[in-house]
C-alpha cells in the first residue's frame, strides 16, 4: 500500500465521529510525513483535574485518541497541575474554585487509574505542566504575554459576554489560554484534541507555536455527547451520566434510558460499529432493539461481552417480565430515620436535593413496593429493605 492510501486510510479512521478539524490538509501532511519519517505524531490531551469520575462524554476524546495509538502515534496526557491553580473558564460565567495540590494529585491519580481502561499505557506519556510553568520568573511570563494581544483574548464568547455584563474577569484568567497554549509549544505537540468547548484555548496554542518558530499544530475537536437526557451534555452533576467504571447491569439499565432519536449518535461517538451496519438496522428493526445492542457494543468496550450479553438478559428478565434482579447493588445508609429526599442522595440515586425531590414528588421511588410520593415524611428503611427507582434498584445495608 502507497504512502498517500495509508494516508486517506488513517484520515477516514481518525475523521468519524469529529466535529472539526484546523486543518484537514494539514493533517494529511502530518501524517504523509510521520509515514516517510518513521516518526510517530505526538498527540496532545489537556486534563484540567477536577473530575476524577470517567463517564461516556469523556470517552468520546480517550477513544479518539486510542485510534491515534492504533495507527502508531504517541499519546501525550498533559495533567494541568497548574494550571488546575487557576482555573479554566470555558464557557462558565464565573470563576472557578482554584485547587489545592492535595486535591490536584489525589484528581490525577484517579484519571491515570481509569484511562487506563482506555489508552494504551505503552504509547501514553504522562506529563504535568508544572514542569515549565512553574519555574517561570515574571520576566518570562511578560515575554509569554507579549505573543498575544488583549483584543484577541476578548474574542472568547464568554469573556466579552462577561466584560458585557459587568461579570469581572481576573488577569489569571485572562492568562490561562497563554499557559494552556504554551503547553504545547513546551511539549512539542503535532496535534491536540479537546472538546468543542476547546476550541479558543487549543488555537491559541497553534497561534503560539508559530511565534517560537515551531510547525503549528493540529486542532481536533470532539463533539460534546448529550446525557441520557438527550439534550443537556452528560454530567454527573446532571445525573444523565454512565461512568466506565459502573457494572454492566447498571450500565445496561441506563443506557436503555437514552431516546431513541440519540441512539445512532451513540453509535458514532461511543463505539466503533460501521455506521453502514447502523444505518441498515435502525430503519427495520424496533428501537428498543438497537438500543440494546447500542448497550451490549458499549458495555463490550469496558467489560468482557459475555458480561454485556448477561446484563442483556436480566434486562429482559427484569423489564419484560416484570421480575425482581437477581442482583441488586448494596448500600449502606446512615442510623435513623431518613426523608425520601435524604434516602435517594444517600442511595446515590439522585444526584442533587432538587432532582431528588422531583423524583419523589412524581412517585418514581418505592420502598418495598410503597410509592414514596411526599418529600418530607421521613421513612427507616429496614435491614435488606428494596428501594426501587424507576427500574434501579438498591438494597439496604444499615449501621
């Protein structure tokens, strides 16, 4: 196989699933070269630790880059150890909370133990941007500052929104997407992917390798996966999440939520199905069928396939027939009696007061088969009690 075909093979691998990419022909060059060289292209992933917890969304970039790996490229885990100090505010209106270094190494050993899951540690390298951030004296972060223009950091949407709105911006934010882009400039990248959301801050990196004299690198980005709600991007604050490292029968439950218009978007972003398969089955066949399988081809990328296959039975034996599961999660819940509200927080059910009540207040939660419909009452579960949340279960533990 020529050069130029190994080429257009890896580029029809690597553009699924993509949102954009600055720019397409630039990638193509850097791969025909990386071909000839012999060089593997070094791929870039920025990870700001603060949510240790791996769920889909995410997955949708770790799996891009693991296709990067399986061409032969090198993967570069950029942990902001400092720039975790600062706070990135992409798309929030207000300032984040600054990190301790406790909390930062505890977050980044966490994501280390999961990607794993993922990426292919023989062609993962784990850098921290303290290494040149942090022994930068003031003169340099001046020389920093001078490659890049206060007009262009405004262009961000949500600081001109914020400047317009009275909002204050510090000079550390104003500093961040100079930090995050010299990353990249320190480390050499070919390319870095992020999230749509990243698009600003991973330019700006391309911009600054062209200051220091470097070939300026390619921006890929991922889009943003809907939760299980099919509209807002998945969160566990949200709720409408599935972590990688959940079972595969609390996997498969969830999964089963999603609506059917997100199932083929789930196809493309969360496995590696040929979306002409796809196609060819979601027109005949009943959706809550391909969900099924959209849940089986998901959990198989996480857990073995016989244990997706399994979580699809006692789906089948639980929703269908109507039957208790035959395993229920445990959980341990604190002495004395508990509102509903406090039972689902407790139970890990809902993950915050207000959806709790919401859930309560709509009759979704049972207590050994008594609908617990009014917030405030408070219940005291029994030693191996069943609490039933729509069609999750748990299992009482007291003490």
């Amino acid at each position: 196989m020529s050069i130029e075909e190994q080429v257009e093979q890896q580029l029809a691998r690597l553009e699924r699933g993509t949102a954009e990419i600055i720019s397409r022909d630039d990638l193509r060059e850097k791969i025909a070269r990386s071909l000839r060289d012999g060089k593997p292209l070094r791929i870039k992933l920025g990870l700001d630790p603060t949510a240790p917890h791996i769920h889909l969304g995410f997955a949708v970039v770790l799996r891009k880059l693991r296709q990067f790996q399986d061409l032969g490229h090198q993967v570069v885990l950029l942990i902001g150890d400092f720039t975790a100090r600062v706070g990135d505010p992409s798309g929030r209106s207000v300032t984040r909370k600054v990190l301790s270094p406790r909390e930062i190494e505890e977050n980044a050993r966490t994501y280390r133990d999961q990607l794993s899951r993922i990426l292919d540690p023989e062609r993962t390298e784990v850098r921290f941007n303290s290494e040149w951030l942090g022994p930068m004296d003031f003169a340099a972060v001046i020389a920093l500052a001078s490659r890049y223009t206060v007009a262009r950091v405004m262009e961000r949407d949500d600081f001109e929104r914020r400047f317009r709105e009275g909002v204050p911006i510090g000079l550390h934010e104003v500093l961040y997407p100079l930090m995050q882009g010299y990353d990249s400039v320190a480390l050499g990248c070919d390319v870095e992917m992020g999230g749509t959301d990243q698009k600003f801050n991973i330019l700006v990196g391309r911009e600054l390798q062209r200051e220091y004299g470097q070939v300026p690198q390619v921006v890929f980005l991922m889009p943003i996966l809907e939760g299980l709600d099919g509209v807002q991007k998945m969160s566990k604050s949200l709720g409408n999440y599935v972590g990688i490292t959940e079972t595969p029968t609390e996997m498969f439950l969830k999964l089963m939520q999603l609506p059917d218009s997100r199932i083929r978007r789930y196809f493309e972003l969360c496995t590696e199905v040929p979306l002409d398969q796809v196609d060819a089955r979601l027109g005949t066949e009943n959706p809550r069928d391909s969900k099924r399988w959209l849940a089986r081809e998901i959990i198989s990328l996480y857990h073995p396939r016989e244990e997706a296959e399994k979580a699809d039975a006692e789906w089948l034996r639980v929703v269908s027939a109507g039957q208790v599961p035959s395993e229920i999660p445990e959980v341990q819940l604190p002495p004395g009696p508990l509102s509903p509200v406090e039972l689902l927080l407790a139970a890990g059910l809902a993950p915050s007061k207000r959806e709790a009540r919401r859930l309560v207040e709509q009759g979704a939660l049972s207590l050994e088969g008594v609908v617990l419909d009014d917030p405030a009452t408070p219940v005291e579960p029994a030693e191996g009690a069943r609490l039933k949340l729509g069609k999750r279960w748990r299992q009482v533990r007291r003490g």
